[in-house]
C-alpha cells in the first residue's frame, strides 16, 4: 500500500504491508523541494521505485533520520545517500531483521557500494529512540523520524531511553520549525510541546511510585491504566520487543537499554 499526500508544502508518502487484509502499521518518507525524508520499508518498494521512478527522484538525496528498515529499507533507490556517521556504519554493516519486523516492514539489504555522505542541511544529533537519531531542519519544517512516534506512548520499543527522548526533544523546540514530519505521524509545534509536557509529568508519577516501593507493572497501572488491544498485540507480537515495562523503566532510567 502507499498512499501519497500533500501538508503544506510536503508530500508525504505514507506506506505499509498487508497482512491478511489489514494494514497494522505505515511508516512515511517525506519530499520537500529537492529532498527526500526517510525512504519508508522494503516491502513496499515496488510501489515506492514507481512513484520515486514516476516523479525523477532517484537522482535527488536522500536524508536517513535512522538505521531502522521502516526508514531505510528503500534508501538503495537514490543515488545520494545522506546520514549520520553512526547510522552510516550501521547501514553499511547491516544488522538482522527480527521475523515480525519483516512481515511488517520487509528485510534490510547492508548498503555497500553505495554512496552514502554527511548532511548538507541543519540538523541536530537526537538521540532516545535510537542511539543514532537525526532531526533536519528545512524552513518551518523538522523531520523528526521517530523522535515523536505518538503523543500517548504505552510501549517502549528495546533501544528507547526515555530521559534521552526528553532531552532530544528539549533541543528540538529549542529551534523554530511549525511542522514535525515523522516517521508514523505529522504534529504541529504545540503538539509536540505538548508531548514534552507530558512526559515529564509521567516521568515523575513514575519516579515518586518508584520510590515508594511499587512494582513496574503497577506503576503502569496507575500512570497509564489499561493498555490499548494495540498496545498489547505488540508486546505479544514483538515477543517483548516492545513492552509496557520497558517503558515504566526506561522512564525511571533504572534500564540498561542495548
Ligand atoms: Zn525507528
């Protein structure tokens, strides 16, 4: 599936694989002016060379804000690759794809042979999500990746460390942008200053039940409640990948996130 849609001046090319006649998820790539954002997941890349091919944007750049193969998975299709040092290393190396991320968003082929240099545009190291992270910034707009994934959180994903998400995102207003363009949602400013206040408030719930001896998972209950039937097939799909504990701990820090 891919579904292409103009906010503002964006297009954004929102993607996803059917799994039995539902789509769980969609992961975007992004094109403003002579630019790419992210280039979305490998089980989508016929459809996505169509349009790239249909439009004549092979020959543009691509930016990566991250190494996960819902972001880079079609990175191959431009000629210019444009990433971080670290996420350069990681896309040249390679890395394995767990099976469920497959079925969702397609393998990830290592990047050898090809081009792939340092931005040319702002950007600022955010690292939370993934150790790796770029924002960009072009006009009003930021790209954010997976920085700001939803504004109501309820799992963490294995490599999230909440305390840097905070201050990822504490760095990212501190610049002008009126639009975020992520990898799974577009949100406006007060949107995401809404996010940050949000979650430090739930960081401090959490830090106070802490210390007043409660388990995690009852520190979950109180501060989040009864998780969402989507929140729950991801624990169990992911084979806890991603977890309703992780974020409870990742939020304390008390986590030793790989
Ligand atoms: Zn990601």
């Amino acid at each position: 599936m891919l579904k292409v849609e103009k906010i503002e001046d964006v297009e954004k090319v929102e993607m996803g694989t059917e799994i039995n006649g539902v789509i769980f998820l969609t992961t975007c790539a992004y094109v403003y002016s002579d630019m790419v954002f992210d280039s979305g997941c490998s089980n989508a890349r016929k459809e996505f060379r169509d349009f790239v091919i249909r439009r004549n944007l092979d020959d543009l750049s691509v930016y990566l804000t991250h190494f996960h193969e819902d972001h880079a998975g079609n990175a191959e299709l431009f000629n210019l690759i444009r990433a971080g040092e670290e996420t350069k290393k990681i896309l040249v190396r390679g890395y394995d794809v767990p099976p469920y991320r497959k079925a969702v968003w397609g393998d990830f082929e290592p990047l050898r042979g090809k081009n792939i240099e340092e931005p040319d545009v702002d950007f600022i190291e955010a690292p939370g999500h993934s150790h790796d992270h770029l924002v960009y910034f072009i006009d009003d707009y930021a790209f954010v990746g997976d920085l700001v994934v939803t504004m109501k959180p309820q799992v963490s994903f294995v490599s999230e460390k909440f305390v840097q998400i905070i201050d990822s995102i504490e760095n990212l207003l501190k610049r002008d942008f009126e639009v975020a363009f992520g990898g799974h949602g577009v949100f406006s400013r007060e949107e995401v200053e809404g996010y940050l206040a949000y979650l430090k408030n739930l960081r401090e719930e959490c830090l106070e039940l802490y210390e007043k001896g409660l388990s995690f998972i009852e520190i979950y209950e109180r501060v989040i409640g009864k998780p969402s039937n989507k929140a729950m097939m991801f624990e169990t799909f992911s084979s806890g990948e991603w977890s309703r504990e992780r974020l409870i701990k990742s939020l304390i820090s008390v986590l030793q996130v790989e």
